[in-house]
C-alpha cells in the first residue's frame, strides 16, 4: 500500500552521534517491501537501560521477555523487526526472539539478556527463524547508518521517519538524548503505545533512569491516541551509554537530576507528538486541554474520553465546532462533571460557559481556527484545580482507507 | 443530508393498534426538514411506565425530568421533538420541557408529570418555546396517525423507521407489544442509548414493569454499539395500558410473567438490532459472541472492547479475517485473558486456537462468511463460564461522510 505523507508530517532532525550507540540496518526480507526492515542498534559496554511495555495482555514474547530484561538494567544492543510483530504466534514466536537474542550476544560476547529485541506489523504469524538469521547476520556487518535511515527501517504504515533531540546539562557537561519512533495506528495511552527508542551519552543509574521515563510517560505517551486501540508490542526503551563522563545520575536530588528529567520529558513529548503527526488518516493535530477538574487523573480521563470519540474527531475533521458533542464526551467519561460549570471553547475562544451557550458567541475567529491544521478544544470543569492535556488527531477517509484496505 | 437508506435496513413490520395507545404527528419545524417532526401518542388512562436514561452525566432537561416522572409510575402522554435535543441548553432548555408538559396536561385533565417528552437532535440549542407549542397544538388535534409515520417522525439521521412487534400469553389473555425506536450515531452500551418506545395493553404494575425492562435492557440496549459514544438524550419508555383485561402483572411469580418477560426482551433485542442495522455508514452487522469468560460481565466487556475497537470494525468493513486485530481488542479490555487459552473465529469456523493460529485453517469459508452482510466474531477466553453476546456494525467511509460534514 502507498501512503501519503501526513500533511502534519515534521521534517527529520538534525540528529547527532550518540557516544557508544552505532545504528545499523539490514534487510530480512518479512515482507516485500524493497527496503530494509531490521534495525540493529551496538551500545557501548555498562549502558544503562529503562523501558516502558505495553499492558495489553495479548502481549508479544519480544514484551514478555524485555519486560524481564530490563530489570537486570544493562543492555548492549537492540534489534527491531518491521512488518512482522511476531506477537499470538506461541513458542515458535519465542524461540525466534530467542534465536535473535542468542546469535548478537555471541558475536557480542555479552549476556543474552543484554540484547533487546522488538517486532512490529502483523499479528499471528510467527517471525521466520531464517529470515531473522540472515538479516540480523547482515545488519552485524552492515556499516554505521543515519538516524533517519534507522528511523525509517522501524517503521510499518508510518508515512515519515520520526526523531527527536534534546539536551542537558549536568555539572559542566552538556549530555545529548537522540531518539526515534514509529507509530500511527493502533495507538491508545494507558502505556507506552508504540515503538520509541531515545539513546543519551548520559551516565544514569538504571533505576533512576526507569522513574524518570516512568514519570515522563505519564504526561507524553500515556496523553496521546489515535485510535483508542492499544498495540500487542508497544515498547519505548531508553538507553544511557554514560560516555558524557558526568558524574551518574542516581536520584532526583542529583545535581543535573532535574534538567535531565526535563530533557527527558521534552524528547517523550515531541515523540509522542510524531506519532500523533501520523496518525492514520490525519489531517489536523488536535490539543485537549482540560482544566477544573477534581484532579489530574480525572482530566486526562476527561480529555481522553474527548481524544477517542469518533463524533468529535469527525466534526474536527468536517472543520465544524460542534461543541456539542465535547459535552457529549465529557459526560461519558465517566469523571465528575457538572453541566451548569462547564465552558467549552476552541482555540481560546470560548463558545458556552457555565452550561450555556454564549448568546454573544462569535464563530468568525473559531472557524478560522478550525480550518488550520491545528486545533486546540479547551474544556474546563469548573470543578477544581485538576487539569491535563491529551493528544490526538481527526477522524478521516484516510484512516478508513487504510484500515478496511490494509491487511496488516 | 440526504442518506441512503442502510442496506441492512429491514421493512417496517405490521404493527396493530394497541388498545389504549394513540400516536398522532405535526411539524413543529425545528429544522427545515419539510417533515414532520413532532410525535405525540396518547395514553389510556392508569398506564404503567416504566424508563432506562442515560447515564451520560451532561444530560437533557428531558432525561432529568424523566427520571423523577417514572418514580410516579403513571403515565398519560409522550411528546417526542426531532431535530433538536434541547440538551446543554439551561434554565431555557427546561422551561420549553414544562411548558410542553404543561400544554398537554391541561387538554388531558392530567397531572404535568404524567407528560413524557423526549427531544432528539441537535445539541445546545434551547427548543424554541414558540415551535414547540404550535407543534404540540397542532398534534393534539391532528388524526390518529400509522406506527410507520410515528417511527419515521421520531427520527434524524436515521435512515429506515423501526418498529418491533411481539406477543405473549397471560393466563387465557394474549397481550400485544409494540413499539418504535431511533438511532443511528452517538450509539454507545452501559444504558439506554437512543429513544425508544414500547406500548403495551396488559396490564403490569409499573415497579413489575420497571425490573423486566432493566432486566431486558441488560442483555439488548446495553449489548449494542455502533460509535462508543453515548448520547446525552437516551431514553427508552415502556408503557402498559392495561386494556387487554389480563389479571395484572405484578412479580415474577404472577402465571404470565415469564411470557411477558420474554415478550419484552424479545420486542428488545429486535429495537436493539435495528439500531445497530441502521449504525451510521453500516455495511454490515457484527455480532460477537464470548465464551469462556470468568463471568458474564467480563464476557461483556471483552465483546464491547471487541464491538468499540476501530481496527476491528474496519477490518470487518474489508472483509479482512484479520484476527490479530481480534486478538489486540481482547488483550486490551481490561478483563482476565490468557494468550495461551485465548481461541478466535469467524462464522463458525476457528482460525487460532488456544493462542496458535491453526496450521490447517482453510480461508475459504471464513473468507465467504465475511463477504455477507451478518457476520459473527466468535471468542472463546478458555477461563470458565461466562458468556456474552454483542451486536455493532462496521465502520466505514459511509460514518466519517454523515459526521465529518453534518452539523448535528
């Protein structure tokens, strides 16, 4: 299938050379695809690891086992399969992941548990064992590649290469966090929703570095949704080379702790805004920002409950503000509402407040704002001092075509 | 808009008059729609009600109202707006609710809460006071009018008016149930989600009558889905003249009851299918049936995570056997699972069992049954007992068309 690039597509950054990560890519030949479709990624010796995983519980064995591996907090490479996710595929499922795991760490010569793998496309059909041999032979013998070739190798209905950059300083030295991502449909928050991978030459003990992804997560990847529907492979890593040569980073009180953490979350979010950039079929880029609840969790709920209605990502996409049917999600979600205190706006003009439509409402300056390709709808509660703000992307033909047409 | 009607739509069945019971319609002109667009039926005197609402918490004056009317377990009238659902609208929103009330009570002679009115439409425009008193006015002289035109007046995007019909035997007395109902978009389970209206002549007192229809709507209303959004207007009354002469239904035990019952559940489940036959854009009806769930209300959740998932719908949409996607929407409900148990089908035919797609699946068949217009999604967790069945339909370009360009 050929798609077209998302109209909200950003042009790839300008990604330096992590210290201790060398990206290769090769060609296992999944599926006839006439590109490559296995990334492998080197990590200096002591890289320091953290990941995210999905929840669903139809997980894939890559999930499974990662979920394990992370927890020894050291990896030295990654590998990630596009256009099959091996995931409901068994032991046979298992054993290729393991063969994988098995054939780096012993060119490598490092700990099986040490080599990451993920595989993402279709569900149920388990990845080939020579197919894998060979492209992970060849991507060990591949020269270094770009980041933006990487990034396109991880990717399956994606229609641009998505990275990220961010920096930071701790003591007096600058440290640098590069990522990729791919991802555009089966994305729902509640978890890491896709595969994202951020490497930084910053020197963070494990655990520190998993509460501080852990904590980014809740405000990035578990604030975005396309589709309501959440990935049996969904994974984020993050990997810490330490060849900055700061002194580590073991706990918030650090000094340096703060302005990596805020890198941290800076990189999570522009991610997770890639991802929403080419949600399938997406025309606009919508913000929900929710205020006046009775706490942070109601609003994201809240504003979740807004992010996944088809009825308001349609009329977002119809271009109409049909405030409406944002009162309609709100009162579904479940979360405590009162309609006499609810205002409801777009793009900071509010168009009912306090239960009622404004009877001086202008939809000149609303309309105008909904023509563009990015939209805020602005709820607030009136309730109390809880408030989020949740991604998402309109409802199109796109997304039809490429879902009913798509046997992914 | 002018919609094709669904091709899943059904004729309109020979609904007979049902003593005590007198629809009548008039345009009161909320919209320039050249239709009418006001429903009134009339009620024998002493008739038994019974109400499921909304639990959308930004609900209509209507449903409000509603609530506390039912406790008064009488009823003498039902007016039903379309075009307009005066929900989100205030003071002013409540005002035109008791003066339509108010209107008809006094031609009745009967107590203001004794008038059921319902509106459906557009939301947070007050219903204007002067077009809905002509309207009423002129409905209240109008002639008796068919089931059909009741049931085509009540609607908006629907595109076929729906009726139900059925019959049970009380004692040597057999009682008539008929009834109308719309919906098409906004459609979501966990209450009543559309309007609908079941008239009855026997006689069951209205608590009596109040448990069977919540007892109904739980394994009907609450079992479909077209958009998982859910409207802020749903209603379904059920009203008993009394006129058949039928010993009066008053417990379970009553000799009758059990007809009744399964009359009503029955009359029920048939509204319920016609509204997902008319789900916006729908090409083909969905029924998904769970087994082997750890209880019936996990069986429900996963069929709903099934029913709501987009991937699934528009895989279904393609005619695409795509059980992965089956698989994701499991994994993702929140309910117990288990890969290693978990067996998915379509038509009858099994495609993965016990989390391993079988080695000697034959497509064709499968392939066949997903080009009908009926098609059932068998699951089976492999945990215990429970056991679900849930109706939707596909999604398609036919939903992103009606929501994305009208204004509702």
């Amino acid at each position: 299938m050929d798609l077209d690039r998302s109209p909200l597509a950003a042009p790839f950054p300008d990604l330096p050379k992590i210290a201790g990560v060398t990206p290769r890519v090769a060609r296992a030949g999944y599926k006839d695809w006439g590109r490559c479709d296995l990334t492998y990624v080197e990590l200096a010796e002591n890289t320091a690891v953290a990941g995210l995983f999905t929840r669903n519980v139809c997980c894939s064995s890559e999930v499974e086992l990662g979920r394990e591996q992370v927890r020894g907090g050291r990896a030295r490479a990654l590998v990630v399969n596009a256009g099959n996710s091996n995931a409901f595929t068994g032991y046979r499922g298992r054993e290729a992941v393991e063969q994988i795991m098995a054939q780096v760490a012993k060119r490598l010569g490092c700990d099986r548990g040490e080599v990451f793998v993920s595989s993402t496309g279709v569900i149920g059909v388990p990845l080939p064992l020579d197919k894998a041999r060979a492209g992970v032979s060849a991507a060990l013998d591949a020269p270094e590649c770009s980041w933006e070739e990487a990034a396109a190798t991880i990717g399956t209905t994606d229609t641009f290469p998505k990275g990220a950059l961010a920096r930071a300083v701790i003591g007096d030295t600058t440290v640098t966090l590069a990522a990729i991502i791919k991802g555009s449909g089966m994305i729902a928050p509640d978890m890491a929703t896709m595969l994202g991978y951020i490497f930084t030459d910053a020197a963070v003990e494990p655990a520190f570095l998993q509460d501080m992804l852990s904590a980014a997560n809740e405000r990035t990847f578990s604030c975005i949704t396309v589709d309501s529907d959440t990935s049996t492979s969904d994974t984020v890593l993050a990997f810490a080379t330490g060849r900055a040569g700061n002194a580590p980073l073991a706990s918030p009180d650090a000094p340096g702790a703060d302005a990596f953490a805020a890198a941290l979350h800076d990189i999570c979010r522009q991610l997770a805004h890639l991802v929403v950039r080419d949600g399938e079929g997406a025309r606009k880029f919508i913000e929900v920002a929710v205020t006046g609840a009775v706490s942070d969790e109601s609003a994201r709920k809240v504003g979740l409950a807004i992010a996944n209605s088809p009825l308001v990502k349609t009329a977002i996409a119809g271009e109409d503000a049909n405030w409406g049917r944002v009162v309609m999600a709100v009162g579904k979600a479940g979360e405590p509402a009162d309609r006499d205190t609810l205002s409801v706006g777009f793009g900071g003009h509010w168009v009912a407040r306090d239960g009622v439509p404004l009877p001086d409402y202008d939809e000149t300056p609303v309309a105008e704002h909904l023509r563009g390709s990015e939209v805020r709808i602005d709820v607030d509660l009136g309730l109390g001092d809880g408030r989020a703000t949740v991604w998402t992307c309109d409802l199109t033909h796109g997304y039809i075509a490429i879902n009913a047409d798509y046997r992914s």
